[in-house]
C-alpha cells in the first residue's frame, strides 16, 4: 500500500504540479497519461467503495491530497488528527443509528405482515404464507439433505436482490449451507410447495449483510418452490 501511495504521488507531482488539469483536457492517448489516469481510477474506486468520500467535499479532499504532496499544508497535524477522528466518529454514529432504524423497519414490517390472513408465524419469528401444495403425501427435507429449489428473494419495500426464477436455472443447496431462516423453512416443506418466507434480521444476515443490495437488519421476503430432494 505504501508503495502504490508513494507511486501515486509521483504522478500526481509530475502531472498535477501546475494544478489539477480538467478531465476533458488529458490526452488518454499519451501511454503515460493513461498509466497515470488507470493508477487514479484505481484508488478512486477504492476510496468510493469504503464510502469515505459519501459525506465529504471531494474538492477539498484533492486539495489536501496536493498541499500534502508540496508540504504546503494548512492544517497542523493536531488538527488534522482532530478532524478525522471526528469524521470516523460521525460515520461509526450514523452506522449505529442505520442498524437500529433498519431494525425498527423491520420488527413493524413483520408485526404487520403476521396479522394478515393466511400468515404464518413461528416460535422463532419466521413467518410464511403457503401460495402453493405439491402433492399429498410428499417428502420433506432433512438439515443433512441437498435440494433443488426455485426462489426470487426481495426487501420489504419490493426490491429484487437476488432470484433464481429471473435467472431462468434453479439452484441446489445444502439446507446447512443458507440462512437460518431458509433451514428451519425448508424441513416444513413438501415436494412441490411453493411458500412465501418473511424472514427477521436474525434469521437472515442480521448486521453483516453479505452484498450492498441487502441493507443490513433487513427482513428479508422469499418465494421458494421445492422442486427436489437430492
């Protein structure tokens, strides 16, 4: 890492000394300036993707960039110190109120939804409505079983994350290997039903949601087909 910063800062020094040139003005097709503008893209994607810049005048954060590169800084290093541990500490608070809003969201979605007609709610706080019966007399799934299953999984407000049925290809899973609220429901079900789960935080990925499409503490709405036991 600190070689990459200290190449970048060699390019921003041999390219950017005179100021920041506009972005329609850099010849791309100059080998150098593309090594200089990939190397740019590159640790910019980075600092996007930790958010770090969500809340942040991107101006003075270049600013910064090139008065430290000089040495010309205007801030002392107290200062600076002071300013980012007061940055962290309003992103960690605004982190913390997300989860508890995001959990609040969700308990009322879920009180909700249970006093509907045809809802279902178990000791454990899943929920699940039955929209199709497979054949009487059907198999049901143990935790050590494989199966093959359809699904189209969407957040309380109807967004797709993620489904099976859009891609057109059922899955096989281990019932051990999913969410918790996915095995408990799976061992109730038949060959051939096709249920709709609500699922609490707890039962689904909780505070570590595992992609950006699933806000973390959401509730999460599954229509799952059983289609075999394999």
């Amino acid at each position: 890492m600190k070689t990459l910063i200290q190449l970048v800062s060699v390019l921003l020094i041999g390219s950017l000394a005179s100021l920041a040139l506009a972005q329609g003005d850099v010849d791309l097709e100059n080998e150098e300036n593309r090594f200089g503008y990939a190397i740019g893209v590159n640790v910019g994607q980075s600092i996007a993707a930790q958010g770090l810049l969500d809340n942040v005048a991107v101006e003075a954060f270049i600013a910064g960039m090139l008065d430290s590169i000089s040495g010309d800084l205007k801030l002392g290093e107290a200062e600076v110190m002071t300013a980012l541990q007061t940055f962290m500490q309003r992103q960690q608070q605004a982190a913390q109120d997300a989860l508890a809003d995001n959990l609040a969201a969700s308990e009322a979605f879920l009180a909700d939804n249970g006093t509907r007609d045809g809802v279902v709610t178990l000791d454990s706080g899943l929920q699940y409505e039955i929209l199709e019966s497979g054949p009487a007399g059907g198999a049901s799934p143990a935790v050590t079983d494989s199966v093959l299953a359809h699904y189209h999984g969407t957040l309380s407000d109807g967004s797709v994350f993620d489904s099976s049925v859009d891609r057109g290809e059922p899955a096989t899973f281990g019932l051990s290997q999913v969410i918790a609220g996915w095995t408990e429901a799976l061992q109730l079900m038949k060959v051939g039903d096709k249920w709709r789960l609500f699922i609490p935080p707890g039962l689904a990925y909780g505070e570590a949601s595992p992609t950006p499409a699933i806000p973390p503490n959401s509730a999460l709405i599954f229509d799952v087909e059983l289609l075999e036991i394999r």
